[in-house]
C-alpha cells in the first residue's frame, strides 16, 4: 500500500492526476485535513483510502503507517523525522521525501532544510534500516493560481505601471512547473531500483533572470510595464520598517534578501536517471497567465 500526505495541495494535485492517468493499481492511503477538497480523490477511480488527522500527532502516524511499502510525503518538510522514524519502526521500505533546494541558501529559514535532511540522513545511516529514503527538492514552484510564487508577481504587474525590481532583477532563478513535478514524482515512485536512496534537485529547463521573468509576465498580459531597479539594502530596510510597524504581522525580510541570491539549480541527476525534461518556462507561465486573465 502507497501512503501518500499532501495530495489534495498543488503539487499534490498534479500527483494524482498522474496516478489517475497512468491507472495506477495499488491501494492508497491518503492522509487529508477536514477541511480539505477531496472530490478529485473521490472521483479519481483509484483505491483510495482517506485517513483524517494530524501529522504532528506520532501516534496517528504510526497507525496509518500499518501495512504500508511505500511512501509519498509531499505536505511539508519538517515533518520528514518523524515519517522516516515511523517508517522504520514498521519496516516500511521506501520513503519519497519532498524537499527543498532553499537548503542551499545563505539564508536561516529557507536553509532550515539542510537540518532535517542531516536527521533523515542520521536516521538511515544503520546499515540494517530496511527502509531506502529518496530526497526530491523542487525549486521555486510555478504553474497555476494556486501557487504562492508567480500567482503573485502576475497580480502585482497587472496591477502597477511601475514596479519596483530588487538589483535590477538580474539574479538567476529556475521556476519549475507544478505539472513536471508531478510526473516526476509518479516516475520517481515506479522506478525504485534507479533512484532509491538517492537525492534529485528538480528545477526548470534553464536559468532565467528575474527581470526576463517580470518581462514575459507583462508583456503575456499586455502591459506596457516600467521596472526600476532598487539596491537590495534599501528593499530590507523597508521591509524591516514594515516588520517593526506591523509588530513582526509582516516579514518579508528574508524573502527580499532572497531576491538578490542567486537560486538556479541542475537538474543533470534527474535527467540522467529518469529522463526529467521540464517545459520550458516560456510555456509554463503563459499557461499561468491566461488562466489568471479568464478568471
């Protein structure tokens, strides 16, 4: 049985529209919120099993993990110890852990990953651990509204004339597309004997400068949009001004900082082991775009 957490969310979405269309056989398990939308599980023509709970709580984990051989855990990176601790207790033997490349960054809370990925590592070092962990760490997530990244560079450029770009928008990113990284979970998953035990970052097809990406937003709106460049000191101290008047409500802090740092990342594993070719990005955000224009 595939025990699967984070299915209802975005990446999770394009997850099981993967498993939906390749018919997959088994028996799932999937672990979903109360308030979650559920109708495409319910829809989906699968085996599927919904479990309502909480994955803070150790000891439901451990009862949902009775009688499962592989894991998919998609929802949130720290909770990867405590899934690892509890697949190991039961014997489980495979776990798919949905990272982040913000492990690489110069940065506390995005770098936060680096630890957890140390206690997954620490936790299968034992050489009798059954249990063979694959890492997969997306960059920056892209591909419909849903998303937390794009939907909003697109909202803010249809919305002003003259926006603001950190640096001039000439630091590297490599946005990947929701819907590529749910074809490379379902291919990762179904080839266990290439990429068990091992760690895949999953970026876009290149390298793109933020102000090529603001470009393209404006010009797939039909904006005439000007952008001026503004030195990163200056964006973090407004943004720490605004964390000290909002009393720590709003802290983007970390978030401009990021936007000076370079976030490009090879995907040369992935492709290598299990043929990982990304849309361009060029494809992906015009996708993006007419859905936010006919909504």
């Amino acid at each position: 049985m595939l025990l699967v957490t984070g299915i209802t969310g975005h990446t999770g979405r394009y997850f099981l529209k993967e498993l939906i269309a390749h018919k997959y056989e088994g028996p799932i398990r999937c672990i979903v919120r109360e308030t979650s939308d559920t109708s495409m599980l319910d829809n989906s023509g699968l085996d599927i099993e919904k479990v309502y709970g909480d994955l803070n709580d150790k000891e439901f984990i451990r009862k949902v993990m009775s009688g499962i051989d592989s894991i998919m855990h998609i929802y949130n990176i720290h909770h990867s110890p405590m899934i690892v601790e509890t697949a190991i207790e039961n014997n489980v033997k495979r776990a798919i852990l949905v990272h982040t490349t913000g492990i690489y960054s110069n940065f506390k809370y995005a770098s936060q990953g680096y630890t957890i990925e140390k206690k997954v590592s620490e936790l299968t070092s034992d050489p009798n651990c059954l249990t063979k962990v694959t890492i997969v760490r997306p960059t920056m997530i892209y591909g419909d509204l849903c998303d937390s990244n794009m939907s909003k560079f697109i909202k803010m450029i249809d919305k002003f004339r003259v926006m603001p770009v950190i640096n001039g928008g000439r630091s590297l990113i490599q946005p990947v597309n929701a819907r590529d990284l749910g074809k490379a979970f379902y291919t990762v998953l179904t080839s266990p004997e290439k990429t068990a035990g091992k760690a895949y970052d999953l970026s876009g097809e290149k390298p793109i400068q933020m102000i090529e990406v603001f470009k393209m937003i404006s010009d797939n709106l039909n904006k005439k949009t000007t952008f001026v460049s503004v030195p990163l000191s200056f964006g973090v101290v407004l943004t720490q001004i605004a964390k000290v008047l909002t009393l720590g409500k709003i802290d983007y802090v970390e978030r401009v900082q990021r936007m000076g740092e370079d976030r490009s990342y090879p995907h040369v594993e992935a492709k290598k082991d299990f043929n990982y070719r990304p849309m361009s990005f060029e494809e992906g955000i015009e996708i993006e775009v007419n859905q936010y224009l006919k909504k």
